[in-house]
C-alpha cells in the first residue's frame, strides 16, 4: 500500500466501471489473501443503496450512492472476513502478521536478526557494534578475529512508528519488549581486514555458532579512498538505506572522502551516507581539500549567479530561512581578502565566516521573504549557485497572471494509477480531470502552463522533476487525491491538504490551503512538510496538493462530481493568483 510519491495507495485495484459498481457489490480493497502488520483494516468498496451491506454479519454505515469503507480489528494471523449484500457474498482473508522477528523456538537465532547484515567498513577506534534476537536465558557473543565480544541482553526501549503514522494522527510510540535482544560492542584501534563475525549461542549446556551475513574491514586512515559523484544529483542521506533522511544533493563531480561503508552504501568525511552506485572511487587521489580566495557573481536575465572557484569540488549543503539563502562548503578553508557584489535585485548583502575547520558559510541576505528557486552546479572544480529573480508581475487586470509560467503535474498515470475509490475508479484519472480543468482557468488568467502529461501515460518521477528543472516556471503544482494507510479511519478522514518540502515553497503551500478551505468550506486535513519527488525541485516554489480522499465515501462523490471538480479548479487558480499579488 504505498504510492510512488510517499503517499498512500490502494494497491490491490479492480477496474470495475461505475456502471458495474451500481449493480453489484465490490470490495475494492483489501483482496483475498491481502498481509499487513497493521492491527485494523478498512474495508473499501460499493454495492446499490437498497439494502444493507453486512461484514461478518454486522451492518455497515454507507453513503447515499451507496459506499463504504469501515475499519475492522485484526488478531495475528490469519482473519475472515464475509461481506454480503442481497444475495450476492464475498469471502476475504487478511492475514495480520507480526510486526517484528519472532523469538526461536528452542535453540537457534531468530531468521534474520544478526547484525551487521552486510558487509562493513570503519575507521580504526570506531565503534563497531554486533546484535541478536536468542532465546530468554541464553549465552551469547561474537568472534572476531580472535577477539570475543560478549552481547547483552538489552533493556526495553520503545518502537517508533513510520512515517504514515502523521497522516493518521497516531504518531507515538509504543513499548515494544526487548525479550531475546541482545547486543554488544566493542573497537580495533589498527587498520585490518576482520573477516565475517561468528555468533555463538549457548543454552541448557549447548551450544551452535552461526556466520555473520557480512565481513568487517578497518580502513587505514592513510589510505582512505575517495569517491566522486558521477550523477547530476547525488542522493545524500543522514544514513546508509533508504530509510533515512535526505540532505542537500552532491551536484555532479562532487570529491568526498570515504570514512566508511555499509553494504552499497558509503559514509562520507562531512557525514552524509550516499549510495556507491551514484559514486566512482578515484585511484590514488588524496582526502579532497581546497582554499577559496574570491567570490564573484553575475547577473543574468531572470537570475543572479554566484561563482565559487574551488581546487577541487567538494560536499555542499543550502539551508533556506526567512530573506536568507546559506551556503556551506565543506573540506574548505578561506583566504578571502575581497568580494565584489554591486546592487542586485534579489540579495541586499553577503556575509561569510569560517565556522569550523575546512567549514566556510556564505550567507545570501534576501530583499524579500519569498524566494524562487535556485540551481547548484559545478563547471570543473568551480561551484555555481543560480538564484532566480522574483518573477514580473503583469500589470494588467484582465491577464493578472501574463508571462507567468506554470508546471501542473497530474499525479500518477499510466501503470502508476494511484489510490482507489470505492467504484474503482481510479485516482490517475480524476487527478487529469482536475488538472485540464485547472490549467484552462490558469490561462484565462494570462499564464503559460506546461503539464507533465495530458493523457493517460507513464511518467516518472525524474521526469516530471526534470520538467520542472527544464522550465523554471513560477511555481509547480502537484495534483492528487489522497487515501490511508491500512490502519486509517477511512470513514471519518477527509480534507484538502498541502505539502511542500523545501522552505521557499512554505509560503505558498500555507496560502493556498487557507484559501481554498476557507472559499469552498472543504474540511481541513492539513499542511504537512513531506519529503516527496514532486516537492523536492529547487528550481521552483513546488507544492502538492491532495484534494481530497479516495477511500471517503462521502467525499468521494464530491470528488468524482463534475461541478465540484470545476469549483475546486476554480479556487485553486484565484488561490495562485491571490498568492502572487500577495508576494509581488
């Protein structure tokens, strides 16, 4: 159940026609044989008015069409479930599974909970730090290299939950007991190649000893390898899996020491973690460092640009604030004497100061809170940051948006078909439907539109954000319609909704979810900041919209109403063009 933007999606999907839907019973979600590890489950789907609908011989509150999505509690393993409606009857198995390894029974390590899983490399002194999942009261430790590190049973600690928790509201964590966990460390203070661990566990007087997934390797620090980055945006995260949080992307050519690895994954000497797939190691090349004397700029139509001569490219980080931009270079020490920057239209001063060893931070001091967007890049070893200008505000009343460009993105498409409605008709759809009605009211007002698709086709992400990058419109918009993870209350959960990622997108997103609650009286599901590929863009104020549930049968029927969809498409274009003259 999860969609390629980070939301939500019904996966299991039937194409079922609404005509179909208004003579038969459907449950569109979940299908037999459905798995979760989630402790309650809606059900989706429609059957006609007449009657009831009943789960497991209990009615079901439904809309006057006819929908309905309840939620039911799951015990661990396997739960039937028969919905009936007339004499029609569906039979649908949900298997709940438990939400982490289960102890062994006996003597053994539970499947999977050795760690390191894979292969691993750190620096000499560095903890290196070794954990199971055994029986109660048994013996456990680690081998390696003739070395023995005793693990510990460890004491309880609580289980966060994922990120989806904020889109329900049930965001807290929860004990989780620590039976069978066991954990310990320990450091190699010299360069080596330490071979795989051996686990040994002893109970009742016996005893097995299970290999490690992984090898371990010290790095010499005389000898650290160096990467560089070979894609045009390299990924960096505060840690080695997807799972972590991203930080500025390395622009191609970016040079950083390697202080450590984990499977794919490598540690840089600034701390970012990026994939070795993004990355080449350069033979014999020493830990990049640079000085950097000068800053020069220039201007050019639309934008300003701030040129950094380096002797070599190294890691970058942007933090945007309130009418500031801060740049920070890494591995990087100044012997700046003299910058030149006459009277620009976007920056009214440049500060910088060395904040800490080989750590110099350039401070762009903005005429104005709201800020446009912005592009990294490195031509050979001198980084170029383009600050785009505050767009021109056309003049006239009638055409108030005239020589704005605007990217909308119809969420999903093609293969991609995003979340469901009880009918089955799909989120992919309606999202095209919405975005044609909206791109025609924003010409009306005098913009320039460019959509990421005007049919049903896949695009994918790096595509819709390459368009974004390519056209460096005035804003971006995202269009979607949004559903729940399992464990959501459907029934009750609807709403307009907003997301943005990168602060200068902030502004925008807070107006425009004001604006159309406030004009339509839709219900307020929220602003969420969320790390999401069509927020993600720096080249533009990108936000995205969710315009309501799928998986609400209420709200549902207001999504698939075409009046409505004009209305919504309506206030969302007098919403941009009320934000823009608030900004000007």
């Amino acid at each position: 159940m999860k969609n390629l933007l980070g939301l939500v999606i019904l996966g299991c999907i039937l194409t079922s026609s609404v005509a179909l839907a208004e003579s038969s019973l459907i449950v569109i979600f979940p299908q037999t044989n459905y798995q979760t590890s989630a402790q309650k489950i809606f059900f989706l789907g429609t059957a006609p008015p007449d009657g009831q609908v009943l789960i497991n011989s209990k009615p079901i509150t439904r809309s006057k069409a006819g929908h309905f999505s309840p939620s039911f509690p799951l015990q661990l393993g396997e739960n039937l479930f028969t919905v009936r409606h007339h004499n029609q009857e569906l039979q649908i198995k949900v298997t709940r599974l438990t939400a982490g390894p289960e102890l062994p029974q006996g003597l053994g390590f539970a499947k999977d909970s050795l760690t390191p899983a894979s292969d691993i490399a750190r620096l000499p002194g560095e903890l290196i730090c070794f954990s199971a999942i055994a029986p109660p009261n048994a013996s456990v430790s680690v081998n390696l290299a003739n070395q023995t590190i005793a693990l510990s049973p460890q004491p309880q600690e609580a289980q966060l939950p994922s990120n989806l928790a904020a889109l329900t509201g049930k965001n807290q964590p929860h004990a989780q007991s620590s039976v069978g966990n066991y954990k310990g460390c320990t450091t190699v203070a010299t360069a080596a190649d330490l071979g795989q661990p051996q686990f040994q566990l002893t109970l009742n007087g016996k005893t097995i000893t299970q290999p490690g997934s992984g090898k371990i390797q010290i790095f010499s620090r005389a000898q650290l390898p160096v990467s560089e980055v070979i894609v045009d945006s390299g990924v960096a995260r505060t840690g080695p899996s997807t799972d972590y949080s991203r930080l500025t992307p390395l622009p191609k050519g970016t040079r950083a020491t390697v202080t450590g690895r984990e499977g794919e994954w490598l540690r840089l000497d600034y701390g970012a973690w990026i994939n070795s797939q993004e990355t080449r190691i350069l033979p014999g090349a020493i830990p990049p460092q640079t000085i950097i004397r000068s800053v020069g700029y220039r201007q050019l139509p639309g934008a300003t640009e701030i040129v950094f001569p380096l002797q070599v490219p190294v890691p970058v980080s942007v933090q945007q604030s309130e009418q500031a931009l801060a740049l920070t270079l890494y591995n990087t020490t100044a012997q700046t004497d003299i910058i030149r920057l006459d009277d620009d239209p976007l920056i009214s001063r440049l500060d910088w100061q060395q904040v800490a060893p080989e750590q110099v931070k350039y401070t762009f001091n903005l005429k104005k809170a709201q800020q446009w967007g912005y592009k990294l890049r490195y031509d050979g070893t001198t980084l170029v940051l383009a600050l785009r200008h505050p767009p021109k505000i056309g003049n006239t009343r009638r055409k108030p948006l005239a020589n704005f460009k605007i990217v909308l993105d119809p969420g999903h498409g093609g293969k991609e078909s995003g979340a469901s409605g009880p009918t089955g008709y799909l989120e992919k759809d309606v999202n095209l439907v919405v975005s044609k009605l909206l791109r025609d009211e924003l010409v009306k007002e005098g913009a320039t539109v460019v959509m990421t698709r005007e049919d049903d086709k896949e695009v994918s992400l790096a595509e819709r954000q390459a368009i974004i990058s390519q056209e460096e419109p005035c804003i971006a918009l995202s269009i979607h319609h949004n559903s729940l993870p399992d464990d959501g209350d459907a029934e009750k959960t609807k709403g307009f909704a907003a997301f943005w990622y990168q602060p200068q997108a902030h502004n925008l997103a807070i107006f425009l979810q004001n604006y159309v609650v406030k004009k339509l009286g839709r219900p307020d599901y929220g602003v969420f900041w969320d790390n999401l590929a069509l927020t993600r863009p720096t080249a533009a104020p990108s936000v995205l919209l969710e315009l309501g549930f799928m998986s609400n049968p209420d709200e549902f029927e207001q999504v698939v109403n075409p009046e409505e969809q004009k209305k919504i498409a309506q206030a969302i274009a007098q919403g941009i063009t009320e934000w823009f003259i608030s900004v000007r």
